[in-house]
C-alpha cells in the first residue's frame, strides 16, 4: 500500500457552484527529505483550494543526488531519494510525485522538460481516469513543469507561474533554456508573475499574456515578544545571492556602535561553511546562530521573533520570507532594484532597500531602524497594514481562482 502523508489540517474550499479543477505541476515543493521545499507553490495551492478550487498536485521529482554530494554520502542520499513515497497529502491536498530521469542540471537544466514530458503525460491521463476531470494545469515556472505539460500533447487551458528562475537563470544561460522559456511562455493561456518587474520579463519572453498574482502570508493574530538584545534575521536556503555574508560585514561594521547586536540564520545550503569561517574570523562567531533548516511554522516564528529581518539578497523576484515577518510587524531590510522587494516598497511602508553589495550602506540602514525602539514599532504596525492590503493568502486565492477562469476564456477563445 502507498504510504500517505498528511501534514496539517485539510482545508475547507469556500466554493458557490462546481469548483474548477485544476492539476498543479511543480518541480519544487515539500517533500520527505525537504519538507520547505517550494512551501510558496503549496500554499498558493491551499490559498485556491481555500477560495474555490478543487486541487491535485503533480511534482516532477528526480530521484537522483545532486553532483555536488560528496562520493561518501551518495548511495545514502540515493536510498532517501528512493524512499520518498509515490503518493501523499498535504493539508487536504492529493500529491503524486512523478519520477523522471535527466542528465546532470548543469548541462541540461533547460531541457529538463523534455525528459520529464512522457512519465507526466501519463500522470496526468491517469488523474482524469482516477475521475478527476481536470479543466486547467497550473505549472510552476517555464522549465520544467511548464514544458513538460506542453510536450505531454494534452488540450488543456495552461497557466504558468514564473518565479524568477525562468528568467533570471534559465533562459539566459543556456540555449536550450531560452527556447523552452520562450516556447512554453507563447504556448500558455496566462502567464502569473509574483512581480510587476517579473510580469515585464515574461512578455520579453514572449509570453502572450502576463499579469501580476502576488503571493501572501498569513497574519498573526497576536505579536510576538521580541529579545532584550536587537537581533537580525534571514530565513533562505543558505546561498550566496541571498548575500548573508553582507549582513556578518555590516554587523562587523557596527561592532562598537552596537556591541550587543545579535544576528539569527535560518536555513541550510552550500554556504553554511563558510559563513561559519566568516562569522570566527569577524570575532561574531558568539553573536550569530544558524539553526540549520526548520520546519516553516518554526522558521516563521523565529523571524517574527526579531527585531529586523534583513535580506539584502539579489534575483529576488518576490520574497515571500520578506512579508511573512512583515505581518508581524517586523521591519524589512532588502535591496534596491530586485523586483520583489521594490514591488513591496511601492505597496507601502516597512521595507528599506539598500543598494546591493554595499556594506556600509546596509550597517547604516541596520543601524537607522534600531536606533529609536519607538519609531521601530511604528514601523512595525506599518509594515503590518501593507501587508494586510496587500499580501495575503485569501487575496492570492481569489486573484489565483479569477486568473484561472481567465485562462479557460482565452483557451476556448483560441
């Protein structure tokens, strides 16, 4: 028998009339060994169960270790990898993972579709003779899902959502990625960006049709008691273009200023090591405390347990780590000219940007926004009304359920 995993309390559609079904296909979201993986695409698909739509999801799932495991840990990531169930349920959602093999990512991230199109073809035949006549697919991002869903030949209303990899890797990388961005973006029925700068990058990339669904976070009924000492955070998978490194020279820069400032890291990734040497080398190695990775309740807690969360990382198309400690009230720091963070700053108060790599400009701003506890917690309520109007999952749902009637228009229309 499959096993099944349920995690959380199903969610109750709020539908007035037969739901829409639609079939989402992802490459990133949870799974047993990362249950954070692509947590934005499942809660987008909660946010449109929630506001009307009936939801099955399809991940496009590799079960091969990346080139960068160490030879040592490779059969052993290869038997987790195997072990991740076919079949299980996230919060009232059914999920299959379909399996599919591809060369290395490095030199084949951009066909990746192509490879993956056959097993998802038969997924997704198989949920219509499992009686879930699905009448659209959602595909997050152009490569793979998009692609695959193109190349499985079906008739069907095609959304995709682009999050920034399509465009800011993808594409301009490879020839390969560029063609299967291009082709997928003109074949879908509506294109939805987390930005407007994302929106703008799409129809560069032919998509005929692109318009702007903001993802959300939930708000916190109550506020969470901050430290004694000011303290940072990041929540975000420990790379270098989330720029952490920038944050550990700002605090040095700072080190007489605030001698007692505190810094928290959230997550895991490549980079830990070295942030790690970084830290002992600044003489902050007692100041700074990476958690590794946490489940997303946990993560979310910690960074709406600090005073500022501060991400001044690049190729950021939305962010939502961002708004997720805004709802809290916590203040952001993020960088000028990404997308996303300028997206939030033009819906209001409770984000500084920062130009990006700049050091002194950043231990600046730190230092501006603790200075006065006062005006931080005024601040704070501000950046919590901006997201309250602007970034919210049931606003994500609605956009997301009228954006897929959308795309059935346009389809019957062609």
């Amino acid at each position: 028998m499959t096993p099944v995993t349920r995690r959380g309390a199903p969610a109750t559609p709020a539908a007035k009339g037969p739901p829409l079904k639609v079939a989402i296909v992802a490459e990133f979201y949870p799974r047993e060994d990362d249950p954070v993986l692509g947590i934005w695409a499942h809660r987008q698909a909660v946010a449109a169960l929630q506001a009307g739509a009936e939801v099955r999801v399809l991940v496009l799932y590799r079960p091969i270790p990346p080139l960068s495991t160490p030879r040592g840990q490779r059969v052993r990531e290869l038997r987790q990898m195997l072990a991740q169930p076919r079949r299980a349920e996230f919060d009232g959602i059914p999920i299959t993972y379909v399996r599919f093999l591809s060369p290395p990512r490095p030199q084949s991230y951009g066909s990746w579709g192509r490879f993956a199109a056959r097993p998802l073809a038969a997924a997704l035949k198989r949920l219509r003779k499992d009686g879930f006549a699905f009448d659209l697919v959602h595909a997050h991002n152009a490569v793979p899902a998009g692609e695959a869903v193109r190349r499985a030949g079906l008739d069907v209303p095609l959304v995709v959502s682009v999050h920034g990899g399509d465009v800011f890797h993808t594409a301009p990388r490879s020839t390969a990625g560029a063609a299967a961005v291009r082709a997928t973006f003109a074949h879908a029925d509506l294109v939805l960006a987390n930005s407007a700068g994302m929106a703008r990058d799409a129809r560069r990339l032919d998509a005929r049709e692109a318009r702007v669904v903001r993802l959300g976070t939930d708000m916190p009924a109550a506020l969470t008691s901050r430290p004694g000492d000011p303290t940072l955070v990041t929540v975000a998978h420990l790379v270098a273009r989330k720029r952490h490194q920038d944050v550990l020279r700002a605090m040095w820069v700072l080190r007489t200023r605030m001698p007692r400032l505190r810094y928290v890291i959230v997550g895991d990734g490549p980079e830990r090591a070295g942030l790690q040497a970084l830290a002992a080398e600044l003489g902050l190695a007692d100041r700074v405390e990476l958690t590794g990775q946490l489940a997303h309740p946990e993560a979310v807690a910690r960074a709406r347990a600090a005073h500022l969360f501060v991400m001044p990382s690049v190729d950021e198309a939305f962010g939502v780590a961002y708004v997720e400690a805004m709802a809290a009230g916590v203040p952001v720091v993020g960088c000028l000219g990404e997308p996303g963070p300028q997206e939030i700053a033009a819906a209001g108060d409770g984000i500084v940007l920062v130009p990006p790599g700049d050091v002194e400009a950043l231990a600046e701003a730190i230092a501006l926004e603790l200075a006065d506890p006062r005006e931080l917690a005024q601040r704070g309520v501000r950046a919590r009304e901006t997201v309250a109007a602007h970034f919210t999952w049931e606003r994500c749902g609605a956009q997301t359920l009228t954006a897929y009637r959308d795309a059935i228009r346009r389809h019957g229309a062609r």
